[in-house]
C-alpha cells in the first residue's frame, strides 16, 4: 500500500491504494491520476483538496453515482458505474471514476 495524492478536474485525493493502482494512475508526466483507478473506497480516501473552494478538507469526498449502466465498451469489458467524487461544502466535482468489468 502507498499513499498518494491523486488529481482529479477539480482538485486532489490523497489516498491509500495498492501499488497495482498506484502503477494505473501514473500516466508518466510526474503526478498521479483519480480517473485511471477506478472507485476508492471512502475509508481509503484520507483527506481531499476542492479548488472551487481552495481548501483542504479532512476525511473522503462525497461519492456520487451517475449512473450503473452496465455499457459494453469492448468485447470483454463492460462498463458497470459511472460517478463522482464531489466536494462536501460546494457540490463541485472532485474528479471522477468508472469502474469496469472482464466478462469471464
Ligand atoms: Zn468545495
């Protein structure tokens, strides 16, 4: 496990993840990346930072399901939720998140 601060559109995460996610959120430029991860828990999520309110903020952001729509995106993987991390004073979006599935 690593703890990392992790950015999304509209701020940052710092969380603990696996090195498994820590090597998806790296996409080579010197940060690291909410959206590649897929959902993080809210127990994993430690602290966030919202620009609309250029605060930092203890504890996770909201978790905001946008939908479930069970898309297939290629062959073997299926989309199964779509949602947001949102900030808990203002409502704005954090980052976002996907989640997919390998068919067996
Ligand atoms: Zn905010």
């Amino acid at each position: 496990m690593v703890v990392l601060e992790l950015h999304g559109s509209g701020g940052r995460i710092t969380a603990d993840i696996t090195d498994e996610q820590a090597k998806l959120s790296d996409l080579g430029v010197g940060k690291n990346f909410l959206a590649p991860i897929g959902k993080l828990e809210e127990q994993k999520m430690q602290k966030y930072f919202c620009k609309k309110c250029e605060a930092e903020f203890d504890g996770s952001p909201k978790i905001q399901i946008e939908e479930s729509p069970n898309e297939p995106v290629a062959d073997d993987l299926i989309l199964i939720e779509r949602g947001q991390y949102t900030c808990h004073k203002c409502d704005s979006i954090i980052g976002e998140y996907r989640v997919f599935q390998k068919k067996e």
